[in-house]
C-alpha cells in the first residue's frame, strides 16, 4: 500500500510523477529490471498534462 506521501502531492506537482517516485515499487512492480516506465518516460518527453497537476 502506498504511503499518505506518495498519495497526497503538494500543489502543483504531477500526482503521477510524485506517486511514481514515493511508491516507486508499487508503481514499477510491473516492470523487468533496468527496464524503462512508459508513463515515466511519456512525461519527461511530453510534459505533464494539465489534469494531473494538484491543484
């Protein structure tokens, strides 16, 4: 279960991104070793959509 941390971002911060790195293990259990997060890398390419900034 992830922490009240990684499930509570301050604002302004990307929920996915805080959640993915103060539950990384939660988050990347589904991935192989040295193997890349899609949804990691799509945000540091594309950004940070607007929905998902704490407000």
């Amino acid at each position: 279960m992830a922490s009240q941390k990684a499930l509570n971002p301050p604002k302004g911060e990307c929920r996915q991104c805080w959640y993915h790195a103060y539950a990384s293990r939660e988050a990347h259990k589904h991935l192989g070793p040295r193997e890349a997060c899609p949804a990691c890398v799509d945000h540091m390419v594309n950004g940070h959509p607007n929905h998902m900034i704490a407000r």
